[in-house]
C-alpha cells in the first residue's frame, strides 16, 4: 500500500499537479492514489523528489 493520496493531501497538493510534474497521465495517477495500480520503483523515487519526502515513506506509514 502506498500513501501517495495522503502525502498530497497533506501538502495542499493536487494529483493533476503531480501528473504534470512527472510527465504522466492524471489516471495513471490516480491509479498509483488509489493503489488500484502501483509506480515502479524509478517513478517512486521520482515521486518522492516531486514530493520533497524519502521513497519509503510513501510505501508505508510508519517505518521502524
């Protein structure tokens, strides 16, 4: 499970501006948002520049 929605949510940001950001589609984002399909693991990392937070913390809410 991933919390790409969440991290967005939490910024203010919208999954439009990520699609524009990453050169994707809105759907092909909103698929990652709601884990109907997951990014490979470069657009992961891409994800998590976009986003300013660390690759892991978009794969699970709290790692130990």
């Amino acid at each position: 499970m991933n919390r790409i929605k969440e991290v967005l949510e939490d910024n203010g940001l919208k999954q439009k501006w990520l699609a524009e950001q990453l050169g994707k589609s809105y759907n092909m984002v909103n698929s990652y948002a709601k884990n109907r399909r997951q990014p490979s693991i470069e657009t992961l990392f891409k994800i998590a520049k976009i986003l300013n937070v660390e690759a892991s913390s978009l794969l699970c809410k709290n790692l130990k």
